[in-house]
C-alpha cells in the first residue's frame, strides 16, 4: 500500500517513468501520462493505441517510457490491457499495474467496445482517458467527445454551420452505467485532484476508469503556455466537471457557486473564434441544463 500522504508538489516522486517524447510544445496528454506514472510507478505495463502518445513516444532509440508499454490495435486498447492484466494474474504478480492511455476517439468511439468488455468483465485495469477532444493525431478530425462548435478538418465552420453540431456525448456517464467499482474525471487544470484519482484507481480491485481534460495546443488553437490555465478555466466556467461514481453513487468533487465567463475560455481558442453570440448562448444553456441535472441528483 501506498503511503497516504497528501499528494503534491513536495510528496511526489522526483523519478521520472516518462519522459523525452517527442510530443508538441504545451501537450495536455504528455502531461497527463507523466503525472500518472508517477503515481504508479516502474512496475506498470502500459496499452496505447494509435494516436499522439505512442507516436511521439516509440521512436527508437529515444523510448519515452521507462517502464514496459506496448502499442495496441486501434479498436484493442481495453482488449490489451485485459490480456496484460490476465498475464500478471496468470505468472503470480501481484504488486503490478495494467493501464491503458487512449485519446477521446481510441475511446468514446473506436475503442468504445473493448472498453466496454474490459469493465463488464471487472478486469484489474485501470484505463485512462486523454481527452483532447479531436483526432489531433491524423489531422484534427472530429470524434464523439468534440465539443459543440469545434471547428475541425471534418466539422468545418461557415455561415450555416457552427462547426461541430452535437455536444460531447456523456462518457463518464456511459461508463458509470456499467456499475463499473470507480471512474472519476479530472483535468490537468487541477493535477493534484488527478493524481489523487490515479492512487485511488490502483488500489480498486477490478476496473477503473479516469477521463482527464487534456488541451491540445495545435488543435485547440491556443498559446503553448496557457494549457494549464486553460484546462482549469473549463472546469472554473461549468464546461468541464469534476467527479467520482463509486459504491452506486456519483459525487461532485468540485461545485463552483458561480461560473467565470465561457465567452473567455472560448475566445482563447482559435477553434471557436468563429462563434457568435446565438452560439455562445447554446453552449451556456446546455452548460446549465448539465449542472442542474448533477446538481439535483448527485451527492
């Protein structure tokens, strides 16, 4: 068992299990990735499918990973890690970790059925969602968890269309339908949060599921510098939560009495400085509709 004090900036580990990527200046998921290993450590065996990670972290010889990590089929990411955490079960280790690290379309899309079988299994694995938001890896298409008026490569911004049409389907939710033991979101915005979910999901025994805002400068269309920053204003302006389901129940770890402005954490972005006012309008109405709901029937 983990020692359990606080998590932060003076108890964490100064090893590193991931670095020297090859990831874009100001990367959310490299960040993510990074926080995560340093929780869970050397004994780790890590499933990525196709996408930014294991692009920028398997080029030989300067492998990001420090630890054992293997790239996955696409649609596989839960099916590996399933096979990984069979084979740990199977050789008698007991003081190791299976984790997969997908992206929003590896997850909420393309890999949507491994992942579903994985928990409906109650395999020892803890899965990790990088949601950028996008398929920033082939070119910045749009996925099921690409928020309203994104503008990509294939939801394009003009005078009919806002951009992308449909808001970002409940992920957290849909897992959390599965009775799943513990899924929790979080954003790089608030690390120390995330880094407390990560020691929490290596301690469930059976699936666990963490999906993490992580902002993609090149594909969001914002300053290197401000991903951080702009991470935490998501969940400061409603438009991102931060929550647990365990034992039945969800809880809202964080519950602002008052948003700051979404028309800030907006026009940062290059990928919504085409909205207009009716826009901004849609987005707030079905930001608050979200809260009431949570607010109403969650602890």
């Amino acid at each position: 068992m983990m020692d359990k004090k606080p998590i932060n900036a003076r108890t964490l580990t100064n090893k590193e299990y991931f670095y020297g990527h090859k990831a874009c200046g100001g990367c959310g998921e490299s960040l993510a990735v990074r926080l995560a290993m340093k929780i869970l450590g050397e004994r780790t065996f890590a499933s990525l499918p196709a996408g930014c990670m294991s692009a920028v972290s398997f080029i030989y010889p300067q492998m990001a990973f420090r630890n054992n990590a293997i790239i996955t089929p696409f649609a596989s990411t839960g099916a590996v890690a399933s096979g990984v955490a069979a084979g740990l079960k199977a050789l008698g280790i007991k003081d190791a970790y299976s984790i997969g690290f997908a992206g929003d379309g590896g997850t909420a899309d393309i890999g949507l059925q491994s992942l579903s079988g994985a928990i409906d299994r109650n395999d020892k694995v803890i899965y990790i969602c990088n949601d950028n938001e996008a398929y920033m890896n082939t070119g910045i298409q749009k996925s099921g968890l690409t928020p309203y008026g994104s503008k990509t490569t294939t939801s394009p911004a003009g005078e009919n269309i806002p951009g992308a049409q449909n808001m970002k389907k409940n992920m957290f939710e849909i897992v959390a339908a599965h009775d799943i033991a513990y899924a929790a979101t979080a954003s790089i915005g608030y690390p120390e949060d995330f880094m407390r979910k990560v020691e929490k999901a290596k301690e469930v025994e059976g699936t666990s599921y963490i999906h993490i805002l992580a902002p993609c400068p090149t594909g969001w269309g914002h300053a290197t510098n401000i991903t951080i920053s702009l991470a935490k204003e998501a969940v400061d302006c409603g438009l991102w939560y931060l929550a647990e389901y365990e034992n039945g129940e969800f809880k809202l770890n964080k519950n602002p009495k008052e948003f700051t402005p979404i028309e800030s954490y907006l026009k940062k972005q290059g990928r919504f400085k085409h909205l207009g006012e009716e826009d901004i309008k849609v987005i707030e109405k079905h930001r608050d509709y979200k809260w009431e709901k949570m607010r109403k029937n969650w602890v």
